[in-house]
C-alpha cells in the first residue's frame, strides 16, 4: 500500500448521528446486563456494518452505484452472510 492509498483512508471523515451511539450503547448495555453477551456481539457488528456501508455509503462510493467495485459489494455481501450465519448460530443450542 503506497502512500496515496493511506492518504485517502487517513483522510476520510465518516459522520454517525449522536443519537445511533446512544441507541447502540443503551442496546448493548441491556444485552449485557441481561447476560445475552451473543445478542450484544451481533448488534454491534450490525451497528458497525451499517454505518460504515449504509449510512456513509456517499462517502465510500459517492452518490451513484455504479462507483461500488466488485471487491466493495463481495465484502459488503460476505459481511451479511456472517451476520445471518452468527444469528442461526446463537439461536441453535449445543447440548
């Protein structure tokens, strides 16, 4: 990675709103209060992925789709299978 590269991700500025931190921190909090330490896991891994490919999306590909690479949409894709796979993972018991 040369130095341009690391430019523009040391550059990048994403905004999430005041009020998703607070839903985010309160959620979480009650997941662990309530002992469900999986259900906080997975609430923040979908928190994080939606920010940083939802809500910023116009920052990280700009206002047209047709920016998003091949490599952007695979990753974006593999991280919605690994949220379905951990969900049917935490709800099935291994007794």
């Amino acid at each position: 990675m040369d130095f341009a590269q690391l430019e523009a991700i040391y550059s990048t500025q994403l905004s999430i709103p005041m009020y998703q931190i607070g839903l985010l921190l309160l959620i979480s909090t009650l997941a662990l209060l309530f002992g469900r330490i999986k259900v906080a896991l997975i609430n923040n891994y979908l928190f994080a992925l939606y920010w940083g490919y939802i809500l910023n999306r116009a920052v990280l590909v700009g206002d047209n789709l047709e920016k998003v690479s091949y490599f952007t949409a695979l990753y974006f894709g593999f991280g919605i299978i690994i949220a379905i796979f951990a969900v049917v993972g935490f709800m099935t018991h291994s007794d």
